[in-house]
C-alpha cells in the first residue's frame, strides 16, 4: 500500500484530483530539471540552477568528484522529497489538499477519495 496525498480543485469539478504518491520518485533522481518543469516546481527549478552552477564553479576548488558526488547527493534528496515538492507546487497553484489517503494504486486512491466526498456511484 502506498500513502497518497490528495488535492483537487472543486472549481473545476469532480474529475479535478491529483493524488501524489509519498514515495521515492526515480524521475526527480534522474532527470531532476525536467521533473521540476513538468511538475511546475519552479520554484525548485530555480534551487536546481542555483546548486548547479553552484557546483560547476566550485568543481576548480573541491575537485570534480567532489562536485559530482555533492550533485548525486543533491539528487538524491530530489527523488525522496519529490513527493512534498509536488504537493507544494500544487497548493501555489491553487489546489486544495484533503489529507493522506492510503490505497494500493493510485486510480483506487482517486476512486476511494470520490466515493468518500461524494459517495458510492449507483
């Protein structure tokens, strides 16, 4: 079972839900400036520039592993705290939050959600 967030916004109707999953995100890892885009965390795009020119200049005085390895750990703390960044993005963007929703995949996390606000469909 996975930890869900949930966030809608009702303006928009019932369909409007984003459920972000608490759990490590291979994606932020990795490609951490695209991930920060599509979620549009710029906010957090702003730090990854910050910590990469950051990094780049300072290679020539701690040394290029060093400067790499800083980067992975970087990296890293992306993919563990994707999920909180999401959700914050989220709220600046005028999304609701409704809590924490436990479900094994995340269309029964949505489903669970809609059936709890609005009830079991007939």
């Amino acid at each position: 079972m996975t930890v869900f967030a949930i966030h809608s916004r009702p303006d928009d109707g019932p369909e409007a839900i984003a459920a972000v999953p608490d759990r490590f995100v291979w994606t932020a890892f990795i490609l951490t400036p695209v991930w920060a885009l599509a979620k549009r965390a710029f906010w957090f795009f702003a730090l990854w520039l910050a910590v990469a020119a950051g990094l780049w200049f300072a290679q020539t005085h701690i040394g290029a592993d060093a400067a790499l390895l800083l980067y992975l750990v970087f990296a890293l703390w992306s993919g563990f705290a994707a999920p909180a960044i999401a959700s914050r993005a989220l709220k600046r963007a005028g999304w609701l939050t409704h809590g924490d929703l436990a479900a094994p995949d995340l269309e029964t996390a949505e489903r669970m959600w809609l059936e709890r606000v609005y009830g079991p469909r007939a």
